[in-house]
C-alpha cells in the first residue's frame, strides 16, 4: 500500500513540473495541493482565451476540449487547469469553469504559492 501512494505522490510531483505557465500574474494561495492536468487554458488580463499558447474563441475552446478528451479515451480524471491572470475579467473565467462543467470535466485554478 505504501508503495502506491509512494508512485502516486512521484507521478504528481512530475507531472505538475510540465505545466508551465507563463506571462501571467497568478492568485496567491496557502494551498500546497498539487493537482494532475490533462489541458491548461490560460485566461490573461484583458480576457483572451489561450489553449495551447494559442488564442482561442470560447466557441472553439470547448470543442478542443472535448476533442481532446474523447483523444484520450474519456478518462475519469481528465482535468482542466484554468491559470487565469489576477487582473483577468471574471466573466472569462466563469465562461471556462461553465464549459468544464457542460463538459463533465474537473477543473481547478492555478495559483502560486503566498509571498510573506
């Protein structure tokens, strides 16, 4: 049992070091959870959607999504990870969690750690 939770804690801990998200101001969190992505969508401060570093209309964000999932066989755990810039509308994030959800896809909000 050990040994599982050990792999377990190993494929997390690599995995989160792929996501790379760049150019954006990210909230601040106490949180340490480390979650497992399956897409990033980055939502910079003037509102722009970005998949895969490139600009996208919410219209097509959620077919890429969904395209992407049913690529990787509709897994369980498929998760979206929303980086969205501190300055960013909110109504653009809330457009990303809505289509998760039309989805029936996990999705969490990339922070950093807090500075003291």
């Amino acid at each position: 049992m050990t040994d599982i939770i050990f792999l377990l804690l190993i494929f997390f801990v690599l995995t989160s070091n792929f996501v790379q998200i760049t150019e954006l101001k990210l909230p601040e969190s106490d949180s340490k959870t480390v979650a497992p992505t399956s897409i990033v969508v980055e939502v910079g401060m003037d509102g722009e959607l970005k998949y895969d570093k490139q600009p996208i209309s919410a219209n097509a964000l959620k077919s890429a999504i969904a395209r992407k999932k049913k690529e990787m066989g509709n897994p369980k755990d498929f998760t979206i990870t929303i980086a969205a810039d501190q300055e960013a509308p909110f109504d653009n994030v809330t457009e990303v969690i809505k289509i998760a959800g039309e989805l029936r896809i996990k999705a969490i909000l990339a922070t950093q750690a807090k500075t003291t």
